[in-house]
C-alpha cells in the first residue's frame, strides 16, 4: 500500500508539472553583456535559460527586440557561451521568497542566501512586481518616525510613509548614517537594499554598521558592483518587494536603499547595450521614466495598513547637486537631506547640511512650537554661516547685529545638537527637549530686588 500511494504521488507531479514549451532559439551574437538571440516567441519582460558548454544554463530576461532578433540580460556570467547556443523560454513567472523567515539573512538580488546560513525559510513565494495603490487610497503622513538621529528628529522631523533622499559624495558618512537608522529607529522592521556597492563594504556595513542588534530585524539584499546590471536591478525591486511584503502584513517598515544611482546607472547600462539613445548627460530617457516607478511602491498603505519609509541614497558626483539623477530624484521624493564634504572633513558627524536639506512632511506631522523652534535653529545657523569668513578674520564688529551676536554665542551649542556619536541613540521626545533647552534665551543678571537688570554695552 505505501508503495502504491508513492507511485500514485509520483503520478501527479507529472499530471499536474506545467507543459515545457517546445519552441527553442539560438544565440547569435554577443555585444558586451547583451545576448541576441533568434527563433523565439517571447515577450519584453519574459525569462529565459541560456546553455553553457559543461556549466549548465544562466538565467536571462527579455530587455528588447528588433524584428525576429531579441536582446536578452544575463543575470549571472556567461563563461561558457558558444555561438548557437540554445535558448528556451522559461515556463511560469519568476518567483522570489519574502516574509519573517527572511529577518536576519543576506540575499542576493534574485533571493539565494549569501550568508551561508542554510536554506531560506520564506512564508511566501511572489513575483518582482508589486500590486499598485490607488493613490486617493493611501492613508495620509500624519505620524513621526523616532530614527533616532537628534538633528533629523528635531529639525528634519520624518513622517511615517515618506520618502526621501540622501543626497551624498563618496566618504562623507552615510552608510554610518544609515546604519545608525537602522539600529535606532523604532520601525518594526528594516529593509536594506546594497545596490551596486563594492563587496567589502556590504561586509563592513552588516558587521559594523547594522551590528547584531540591527541585523536581527533586518533583511539585506547585496547586489555588489561586480554583479551584472540586471542583477542590480532585480536586487533593487526585490527590496522593495520584501517591504511590500511586510507593510501588507500591517507592518511599519524603515526601507533603506544605498543607491539609487547605482540603480539608474544599471538601467542605462541596459538601455544603451539594447540601442536606446542617450539624452542627459549619458542617461536615457527610460532611466527617468523607471526612477518613479520604484520609488511610487514605497510610503503608506491604504487606511488601516502598514507603512513603508523609504531613505535612498543618491550620489552626487563631484558634490554637483545638479546631477540629473539628483535632479530628478529630487522632484520625486518627499524630501532630501544632504550631507556636507566641509563638515565631513572638520570631523563633524553626521555631517548634515541643515541648510539645504529639508523634510516636506514636517510641517503636517510636529507642532507649531517645535516647528518655530527648528526654523530659529536654521536662521541662526544660517546667519553664522553669512558671516563666518568675516567672523574668521576679525572683521565682524560685535554688536553690529543683535542676531548675528546671538548666533556667535549659541554655535558651540548648535554645534553639539547637530552632532552625535555612532553608538548613541537619541529617541524623538529627547531630541525636541533638547532642542527646546538650546533656543531658550540666556537668563538675565537680576539686581538686589529681585527684577531683571537691563545690561549696557558700553562704547
């Protein structure tokens, strides 16, 4: 009898395994990373498998076509490739794992593990693409999220939803920053995605930036620079796949994505290997046109749901703010915040530019008296700044300006709210209590009745 049922369950495997398609192509050419291939009947978009002499097969996706030929996307190297080598269409769509089975691992940008941690454990299997949300159905920014930053919390204040950029160059800080967040903030689950980064820093960021405590929590999803771009860009819709995931469970998900650029980089590596025109400054226009796509899938659910708060580094290239990945980021997103190479280099940490960051949604979600607060901060930054050339030089003559003294006065406090250690988390109330404790005016000297003696300056 147990054989019988063994031979029966054997049976419908086979009666219920989806029919192999007959139809089978070649490859014809190879330019650079692209595979063009003919004899297929296939879709943009569909997946194929490519054989290699004594490898096995690579996995390929559809990215263009041109009459019978079609343009095909290794995921993975090629070694092995010959010329007529066979190409058939994968049967049934491309699935990746997501769910709580995946908290505390490291995966590649197609979900293997990296970690050498064993086989996943994933609730779900699901395609790359997310269900669209009706934007009138999505429930509005109205909550703050503690990330534990004090000069975010109190004068950058993030929204539960939003989404914003980064803005960085190299060396400045924010894979720091990020980890920091990551540790700190009081998201329920957080998501990284390392888009294009060099592999020894997707190490040093598990081990020294997310440490333990924040890799327990975490997913990580490493698509190194070496990858192919379509791999890079897998990785980067697989991140925001897994926090779909977890914001459709009801959960508020910290989604963190270093980079984007690496991402639109990736994109234009496969627009111009398949013939589209270049437009701004080497970029084509389907690099602009994929940018909103992604970064629409982060921010609230609909009312009653989960929430995704979305940070995604975007690198400036030579510090030039106008770059049009930056630009176009900048139009999209809820928010920027830009780090600062001067600060970074006077050893100032995180090196924050109040100045020219700003958070969309702060003036929904915080008070009236913590937002007065945060705009005395930035004006008397500001007007430190306006004058520190002629304050370094001796050319300021005290008492010119009432604002411009009181400035002077209060930097090393300004200067010690905007800075804080790696391992020093600072919760949301903390940081506006602190800020409150730094704009209160100096008490004044009071004479021997008790009343406030009115100070002269004398000449």
């Amino acid at each position: 009898m147990p054989d019988l049922n063994h031979r029966l369950e054997r049976y419908l495997q086979v009666e219920y395994e989806p029919p192999r398609p007959g139809v089978e192509g070649q490859i014809t050419r190879l330019i650079g990373l692209t595979l063009e291939a003919v004899g297929l009947k296939v879709a943009l978009g569909d997946y194929c498998m490519v054989d290699l002499q004594g490898a096995g097969s690579v996995e390929a996706e559809v990215v263009g076509f041109a009459g019978d030929r079609i343009y095909l996307m290794p995921l993975d190297s090629v070694d092995g490739l010959a010329p007529g080598a066979a190409v058939r269409p994968r049967v049934g769509a491309s699935l990746v794992p997501v769910g709580f089975g995946l908290l505390g691992r490291v995966i590649d940008g197609i979900g293997r593990p990296l970690d050498g941690k064993g086989p996943l454990k994933p609730d779900d299997m699901v395609t790359l693409a997310g269900e669209t949300i009706n934007p009138l159905h999505r429930h509005p920014i109205e909550q703050t999220l503690d990330v534990g930053i004090r000069a975010i919390n109190g004068l950058l204040t993030v929204g539960r939803g939003q989404r914003l950029g980064l803005f960085a160059g190299s060396g400045v800080g924010k894979s720091v920053l990020l980890g920091m967040m990551t540790r700190f903030t009081e998201a329920e689950i957080t998501v990284v995605g390392l888009i294009g980064e060099r592999g020894r820093e997707v190490r040093e960021f598990i081990d020294h930036s997310l440490g333990p405590e924040g890799m327990a929590r975490s997913v990580v999803v490493a698509s190194p620079a070496d990858d192919s771009p379509l791999m890079r860009l897998r990785a980067a819709q697989l991140t925001t796949r897994i926090a779909e995931y977890f914001r459709a469970q009801g959960r508020n998900v910290l989604l963190l994505m270093d980079s984007l650029t690496r991402y639109a980089q990736a994109q234009r590596e496969i627009a111009l290997a398949v013939g589209e025109p270049p437009a701004t400054k080497g970029y084509p226009p389907s690099v602009f046109a994929k940018l909103p796509k992604l970064v629409e899938r982060a921010g609230n659910g609909e009312t009653g749901g989960g929430s995704i708060t979305a940070f995604y580094t975007v690198l400036t290239e030579g510090d030039d703010q106008q770059d049009p990945v930056a630009d176009s980021a900048r139009a999209i997103l809820d928010g920027h915040f830009v780090l600062s190479r001067t600060l970074a280099e006077q050893g100032h940490y995180p090196a924050l530019d109040i100045e020219a960051s700003i958070s969309r949604a702060m003036p929904q979600i915080v008070d009236n008296s913590q937002l007065n607060l945060a705009l005395q901060f930035k004006r008397l930054y500001s007007r430190y700044q306006q004058n520190a050339d002629l304050i370094s030089v001796g050319a300021y003559a005290r008492g010119s300006d009432p604002e411009t003294d009181r400035a002077v006065d209060m930097l090393p406090a300004i200067r010690a709210y905007l800075q804080q250690g790696m391992d020093e988390p600072m919760p949301m109330q903390r940081s506006v209590q602190e800020l409150a404790m730094v704009m209160s005016p100096p008490p004044q000297p009071k004479n021997q009745a008790g009343q406030p003696q009115m100070l002269r300056r004398t000449p």
